[in-house]
C-alpha cells in the first residue's frame, strides 16, 4: 500500500481528533488550522477526503438532513482501520527518522528565526 502525504496526514489526524460524530467537512479544515496555523481551502479538503475514501481509508455516512442546510445532508467521516495503519506507518517513520535530532533542530530553527530582540 502506498504512504499517505502530509496532508493525507493531517485529514486522517483531523477525522480521529474529531471522533465520527463531529467530522465533518467544515470541522475537519477548522480543526487543521487551528492546530497548524495554515488558511487550508475547503477544496482541497473534499477532495483529499473523496481521495481517502476511494483508497479504503476513512469511510462516510450522510448525517440527518435539516431545514438550516437546506435539506442537504451533512457527510460524516471516520477513520477505517487500513487508514489508522497506514497513517501509524507515516508517524513511525517520522519518529525513526527525528529520533536524536531535537537538538539539532532546535539549534537550525533558532537560526531561521534570527536573532532575538
């Protein structure tokens, strides 16, 4: 099976963090930029969900249709369990990867910061 990319990974973090009941698509872009800072475009939300989806990642079910959303459904998200596999494979393979740099990286970012005032 293919990796999933960094913001697969966000999605798939933003879908567990909001438990089936609450993710949605307007939740998970909120709960992506509030915990990455980044302005993330709901397009590119959608569709890397519909990208998740088809790879047999997360799955969906149509939520309860109300008069404030027109009569539309509201789409769920969950996290399937080759989904929680493949991304657990991505944050060990982060984690192998940092392990003993944090020094380092701290040292290199204070740099890229410059010096303080």
């Amino acid at each position: 099976m293919a990796g999933v990319g960094e913001f697969e990974q966000l999605v798939l973090l933003a879908v567990l963090r909001l438990g089936e009941e609450a993710a949605y698509g307007v939740k998970i872009r909120q709960a992506i930029e509030e915990g990455t800072g980044r302005d993330i475009a709901a397009g590119a939300v959608y569709t890397t969900l519909a990208r998740l989806e088809n790879r047999g990642l997360v799955g969906s079910r149509a939520g309860e249709s109300t008069p404030e959303r027109s009569g539309n459904r509201r789409k769920y998200y969950e996290v399937l369990p080759a989904g929680a596999a493949a991304l657990y494979r991505a944050y060990a393979a982060v984690q192998s990867m940092a392990r003993g740099l944090e020094p380092q990286l701290v040292d290199l970012a204070a740099q890229a910061n410059g010096p303080s005032r």
